[in-house]
C-alpha cells in the first residue's frame, strides 16, 4: 500500500522507498527507512502537505512525496 | 597581519613577541573544534555556553546557516570552535551540507581540518540525531556526543542509558544543560582529551555496506543512489540496534502536548484563521506598544535640539548639530520601539517552533505560485530585514527556487519601510476608523504589506514560469515539538538587531544627514522679500512673511534643490514635488533615510521659534508655490506605494550580489523592482484623481 492511502490516525511499516533521487534519499535520510513503523497524523488545510509521525518526531512532506513510500500494516 | 598578533597577545598574556611570532608560523599551534548537530537540538546555545558568543537561537529547521566560530576557553586549553550550520545528514546536496563537508574534510581555507567534533544529540529525538553522528564517525575524526534536552527527555520519562549509548558508540557521551552550564566541565575535558588522543571506533555499519568507494571521500563518491540509499539503511539499522539498548521510552507526554496544541494551530480552518490573527496582533501590537516610547523619544530629540540651540551661539555649527544631525539620526532614531518589537516576535514565532507550522500551512498555496514552504522562513524574516531573509534562502537546495525568493524577498515589507508608513499614516490617517473601531491606519499599513505580498506572489509565478522555470522543489520538514523560547536568548536577539539599527543610524544616517544637510545649506542665498509701500501688513506678519521666504529660496537655489528641481519632471506624474525628489534620491541609500532627509529639508533656516513644531505638522502645512497643499492623503498613499515595491537599499544590493554570485540578476532585481514603483505609484495618484480624491 502506498502511504498516501493511510488514513489519517493510522500505524503502519515502511516496506520499500521507491525511486533513486534527491528526494528518496532525503526521506531515507530523515529515517523512513524500510521497518520503521510510521503513522498519518494529518493533512494541511489545502490537502497537502502531510504530517506523518516516526521514530518519536513530526515530519511533513507533500503527497508527491509520500507516493514513494511503501507500507504495510 | 598586526592586528592579529595584537589579539593574539591580548589572550595570551604571558606571552613574550617571539613565541607569537611562531605561533602565526605555524598554525596547527591550535585545537580547532566542530561543533556539529541537527537543527533545534541545542547546537546554538551550547555554542554560547561554551564561547560566551552571542547568537541567534531558532526552532525553526536552518536557521543557523552561517559559520560562526568562538574562542573556547577550558583551563589552561585554548580551541577555535566552529559552529557548523544544523544538519540532519552530510550528503553534500544543500549549501549547509557543502560547508560542512568543507569543514569536516579540511577544505575551508585558513581552516584545518578539526581534531575533534562534538555531536550535539536532542535526547528527546535521539534515532533521527544518531544518523548525523553515524556520518560523523565515518570522516575518521574523534567524535564526543553532547546530549543536550535532557530534562525535557526526563519530563517525556524516556529513560537514556548513557553509559551503555557510550559503550556502544565507542564514544564518549555527555549529558549536558547548557542553560545552567551543567555538564560543561565534563564535555570540555572529554573533547580536549579526544582531540590529542585521536581514537577513531570502529564502524561496523561500514562492514554492511562494503561496496562504497574510496574511505577518504565518502559521501562524495556515492553517485549511485542504489548505494547510497542501501549505506543509509545500513546506518539506520546498527542505529535501531542502539537505541533499543539504551532508550527505554515510558510515555510521551510532551509529545502530546505538541500534538495537541496542533490539533488547533494547524486545523484546516482554524488553523489559517490563527495564522492571519497572529500576523494581525503582531502588527496592531507593535503599533499600540510602540506609540508610548515614541513620543517621549521625539520630545526627547526636541528638547536636546533646544539644548544646542540655546548653548551655541547661532551660525553655521548650530544649524548643523540641530537641523542636520539631530532632525536627521533622532527622525530614524525615533523608530527604535517599532523594530525592537517587530524582532521581538519575530524572534517568538521562531523560537517556539511556529514558524515551521506556518510553512506547513502555507506550502500547498505557495507551491501553487512556484515557491517553496521553506521559502516562508526567508520570506517572514525579509519583515525584520531582507538581508537576513536572503541569506536564509541557502536551506533552499534547488538554485533556481533560491533565487526566486531572493528576486521576492525585498517586497516584503521591511522594518526600514515603517518609519515611512507610519509617518504617512500618522501625518494623513491618525484618528479616523473603518466600521467604528478598526483603525484605519492599521488598515492602511495591513494594506501596504499585502501589495508588497501579493506582488512577490505574481513575481514569482511569473518567473518560476519564464526565467526561473525547473520541476516543483521537494518539500521534507521536520515540524519540531514546541518549546517555550529561551527568553534571555529572544531578548538578546532582539537587543543585537537593535544595536545593528542604531549603529547604522549613527554611522550611514548620520552621514548621509551631513551631507543632505550641506547640500540644502549651500550656496548661501541672501534675498529679501520686496514690501511693496502702503501694505497694511503688521510688522509682525511682515516679519514672518520675509523668514518664509528666505526659507524657501535658500533651498530652490541650494545644491539639493537643484537637484531636485532636475528630477521634478520625472516624478511630477506621481504627485510628488522636487523637496519630495530630494527625499526619494536620499533614500535609495537605505530607506528610513526619506523621514531623516525629510525633517532636514522642512527644519533648514527655520526659525527657533518654530522649533517645536513636529515632521508631521511641517509636512502638512507644505504649500507649492500657488498655495496649494504639497502634501494631500493621495500623495501620502502613492509614496507609501511606491515604498512598498521600489529596491531602495544598498545593502540589500550588496547582500542579493553576494549570494547571488550575478551583477546580471542584481540589476535585474534593482530594475524591474524600481521599474515596477513607478508603474504602480503612477496608477495610484493618477487613478485616484481621476476617483476625485
């Protein structure tokens, strides 16, 4: 499932970053890394971007983004 | 070369000439120390606490992106320590990660490479901070983790095992509060130790990702992202393993207050509607707040002006102290309250962590006309000055999105435009209200930001589509947990911009006042207003008559007002006459220079008499030669539009030159900006006559 799909309030594991560039590797970088277990917290007023909690911080990415991020529950 | 030794002999005392001599000789003589850590971890105020340096504290990700570098005094050793800009990796792909990397690999010139770095790790976050310190493990330099935010990570009940992080680091961590400088003493001998001993821990992420390239230039020599992003998870995955020996978390209260004062700041709607409020307060506030002060500074510059008046014997040396040093730097001066307010809230918004909010609410918006979130930084900043506003575009990583906020950021309405807005607003709108109880100056001047904003919007949609065209900007932020600001680090923000302010009005504005004043004083006109025989006037009446008239013929046939009278047919169309010329020419040196230039032009040979009359009342008894009114509410409007959009500034100039790299786009900037002025304040003054005002 991609991540966009996670409701908002709900828990699930990175399985895969998809994609070889800047942005992927920012992600990685910030710690979405596959098994991390990540949660929707929100969406901003105009529908992006999202704010997704992980490894006990808040990160916010636009949905462009989070397309790339694989999860499972 | 001389001055340096005189520093130099000033720290050491006793030492004697040569021992200097050959310590400038070689200069591995000293420790040099980085100072490396993600953004709002603590990084900047450890700094102070370590060097005494005074800097500015954020909680907004990148704010510090300068390099600064203290003294660092520890017993009998002495280190330059250096600040590295926040960092939440080393992979060279933004401007902070390239200097850090420079100064990391030894590569920053009159810089060797660092004996030692500290890590500073926020406790409350310790996973995320961990990669940074796995990268700076990598470049083979000692490495000793400050773990700073310790009693919020107590207040969260997360439970951190020191010893064993330090175990498994093969490191040395140290708990430090650098508020009340616990745990100093203990990092300062920890990190000189390391800096001598040059241990370097195994790595055994390393070993699980064998296939990287050559060890001295690591992150440089992964071009392949497969690697790369393969080497990343590598060190995420022996971080994992540390963090489950060593944090045991219990609850996450803090956390859920973040969360929850979210639930509100960052709502669909509510969210938004708080955000115009807090800009709304912030401008109402510093208007109310400011208004006290500033009139008992202006009663205070009025009465040192009689002061001199009544101590020298009047002549040319009175003239000069009274109408040109102290109508011109005590008019800027005046302004103090206003922008030590303005930095105030600045400095607040930053601090708690609310600016990274607004980012988040605003992004989609400001995508939609090319611009990043993290534009929004830079952008507000640009408020309070547009100097620190550009230089705060270097987090942004794509150039060409860079350079469009730097082309946007001087039409945010900056602190050196409000001492215009509010002498207008004062002089022509004070007192009267929108719907009964909304000021109309605070109206007008919502209004005047807005222009300024809305105009870099169209700006940038236009050259993210043209000039400036490349693919959206990825938009990856942490949105850091909010934290009370540091008050004394807020206060000493705010007090350091003033300083700035005032060193400038006493420096350029003092100079610039000089010669503005010379250049009305001379040539020395001598007339005489011609009584024609059997006026009933009283003596009086003809008394004033021949002072006015001196007045103004002094000033048409000085050096500024030929100058002026050259650019009237220029500005004619605007409204403006040729004293209002002299003004605008001055003020494109910096702005607040038109209300120094124009209590100069309207106090030049008047009499003492007429001394307590105020900017304000001198404006508005301005008559052209028919009568007439030079000044009308219209005039006001236009100047103050043309204010909003017009690049008046040389520092600004010099700052957009530097960071640009490009005299091409800074004339650009300069141009189309001051091109765009006249365009808007001609439709302005022409558009309202035509409505009759």
């Amino acid at each position: 499932m991609i991540l966009t799909n996670l409701p908002v309030g709900e828990t699930a594991k990175v399985v895969t970053v998809n994609g070889n560039n800047a942005v992927t590797k920012r992600l990685m970088e910030m710690g979405v890394v596959p098994g991390v277990a990540v949660k929707v917290v929100k969406t901003a007023p105009f529908g992006d971007p999202i704010e997704i909690r992980l490894r006990g911080y808040s990160l916010a990415m636009r949905k462009s983004e989070a397309e790339a991020i694989e999860v499972s529950e | 070369m001389k001055t340096s030794v005189v520093v130099e002999s000033r720290e050491s005392k006793p030492a004697s000439l040569s021992t200097e001599k050959s310590a400038i000789r070689t200069p591995k003589s000293q420790i040099v120390i980085a100072l490396a850590g993600n953004p709002n971890a603590g990084k900047t105020t450890l700094f102070n606490a370590l060097t005494g340096l005074k800097q500015k504290v954020a909680n907004y990700p990148g704010v510090t992106v300068e390099r600064k570098e203290g003294t660092w005094k520890s017993g009998e050793q002495t280190a330059r320590l250096i600040d590295l800009p926040g960092l939440y990796s080393l992979d060279v792909t933004s401007i902070d990660e390239q200097i850090a990397h420079d100064v990391l690999t030894g590569k920053v010139v009159n810089l060797q490479k660092p004996d030692a770095v500290i890590a500073v790790v926020d406790a409350t976050n310790i996973e995320r901070n961990l990669y940074l310190v796995t990268q700076l493990l990598e470049y083979k330099i000692p490495v000793v983790i400050a773990l700073t935010m310790v009693d919020l990570a107590e207040k969260q009940s997360l439970e951190i095992d020191t010893a064993k992080l330090s175990e498994l680091l093969e490191v040395p961590v140290i708990a430090v509060k650098a508020g009340q400088k616990q745990g100093i003493a203990e990092l300062s001998e920890k990190t000189f130790e390391a800096a001598q001993n040059h241990s370097i821990p195994p790595l055994p992420w390393l070993s699980e990702a064998e296939f990287l390239g050559s060890e001295d230039d690591i992150h440089l020599s992964l071009s392949d992202n497969a690697a790369a992003n393969r080497m990343i998870f590598a060190r995420y995955n022996f971080i994992s393993d540390v963090y489950q020996e060593t944090v045991k978390p219990l609850n996450t209260t803090e956390r859920g207050v973040s969360e929850k004062i979210d639930t509100v700041l960052t709502h669909k709607f509510f969210g938004l509607v708080i955000l115009i409020g807090v800009l709304l307060l912030v401008f109402q506030t510093i208007f109310s707040w400011a208004e006290l002060p500033m009139s008992l500074l202006e009663t205070g510059f009025g009465a040192l002006s009689e002061f001199f008046k009544a101590q020298l014997p009047a002549g040319i040396l009175a003239d000069l102290i009274t109408d040109g040093i102290i109508a011109g730097v005590g008019g800027v001066l005046v302004f103090l309250p206003q922008i030590l307010l303005l930095f105030l809230f600045i400095s607040i918004l930053e601090d708690t962590g609310y600016m990274s909010r607004a980012a988040f609410l605003l992004d989609k918006l400001m995508s939609k006309f090319g611009l990043h979130g993290k534009a929004f930084l830079p952008l507000m900043s640009s408020f309070a000055c547009a100097i620190p506003g550009i230089m705060a575009t270097r987090t942004i990583e794509n150039p060409r999105d860079r350079l469009a906020t730097i082309l946007i950021a001087p039409f945010m309405s900056c602190s050196a435009r409000l001492p215009v807005y509010t002498l207008m607003i004062a002089t022509f709108f004070a007192g009267e209200t929108v719907l009964g109880f909304i000021s109309l100056g605070a109206v007008l001047m919502l209004a005047m930001y807005s222009l300024g904003i809305v105009t870099a919007i169209i700006v940038a949609f236009i050259l993210k589509r043209t000039l400036l065209k490349s693919p959206p900007p990825p938009f990856v932020m942490e949105l850091p947990p909010y934290r009370l600001p540091n008050l004394r680090t807020v206060f000493q923000n705010m007090f350091m911009r003033a300083w700035l302010f005032i060193k400038r009005a006493g420096t350029t504005i003092l100079a610039i006042s000089i010669i503005l004043w010379t250049l009305s004083y001379f040539p020395r006109t001598e007339t005489e207003l011609f009584i024609p025989p059997g006026d009933n006037a009283s003596v009086e009446e003809i008394q004033k008559a021949k002072v006015d008239f001196q007045q103004s013929e002094q000033l048409r046939n000085s050096y500024a007002g030929k100058l002026g009278h050259i650019i009237e047919p220029f500005i004619a169309p605007l409204g403006f006459d040729w004293k209002i010329g002299i003004a605008l020419i001055s003020s494109f040196a910096a702005r607040e220079v038109l209300v120094s230039t124009l209590s100069i032009i309207y106090n030049v040979g008047k009499d003492a008499n007429e001394e307590n009359d105020t900017l304000k009342e001198a404006i508005k008894d301005a008559k052209k030669p028919d009568g007439s009114a030079v000044w009308t509410p219209l005039t006001a409007l236009t100047l103050m539009v043309f204010f909003v959009l017009a690049m008046q500034c040389m520092s600004t100039v010099a700052i957009v030159r530097r960071e640009t790299n490009s005299w091409a786009w800074t004339l650009f900037m300069v141009g189309y900006m001051t091109a765009l002025a006249y365009f808007a304040a001609f439709l302005t003054y022409q558009g309202g006559k035509l409505l009759g005002f």
